[in-house]
C-alpha cells in the first residue's frame, strides 16, 4: 500500500490567481503549518518566510486576505485584549483543494 501525505492547501481554481503573491503565501503559510495560525501583525512580520517583505506589504496582504468583498474573509481578525489576531477561516476550507503527494515526494525531487 502507497502512504500520501497532504501536501500544500491550495484554492479552488477560480481563486488562485486573483491574490497577491505574498497574500498567497501568507495563507498558504498560515493554513499549512499551526504554529503560523492566530498571529499579530508584529508576529508576521517576524514570520522567517516573510522576512523578505516590508511590513507594510505584508500589512496590505492581511487586508487582502480579510476583506470581506472579494475574499469572504480568508482570513478572520479577532480582537484580543492585547491587540488584533488573525487566523485562518476554518470555515473556508471546503472551498479550497487539497495537493496529495507521494510520500517522500519532496526529497524524491530535492526539495
């Protein structure tokens, strides 16, 4: 028997390219790895991965990625007594893909 693992999550294809890079990057970054889930701005900043951004880019994504007209909220701020926090909408996954892999794909193609 094969074993998968799940790689990235991905959205559907109607989205994919309307986004930002660096908003599809924050996303991905946020929804594939907890430790990135439910951060302040100050903790993005800091993300290593964005590390080549300015703050104010990584600013603008954020409010890519809540805006309510577009997106319906990617991404949800959540006031917290020490400021605003920012998590992925769980309720949004249904709508996005999922990207399987063999495992061990990533060494396979030296990634």
């Amino acid at each position: 028997m094969t074993k998968v693992e799940i790689g990235d999550i991905d959205f559907g294809t109607q989205r994919k390219y309307d986004l930002m890079k660096i908003s599809r990057e924050l996303f991905r970054l946020m929804m594939n790895d907890p430790r990135y889930d439910y951060a302040t701005l100050e903790e993005m900043f800091a993300f290593e991965e964005m590390q080549n951004y300015d703050p104010a880019e990584v600013s603008k994504a954020v409010d890519e990625l809540t805006g309510k007209e577009k997106y319906n909220n990617l991404l949800l701020e959540i006031s917290k007594p020490y400021g605003k926090v920012y998590a992925v909408n769980k309720r949004r996954i249904p709508e996005m893909m999922f990207t399987y892999q063999p495992l061990g794909f990533n060494e396979m193609i030296g990634l």
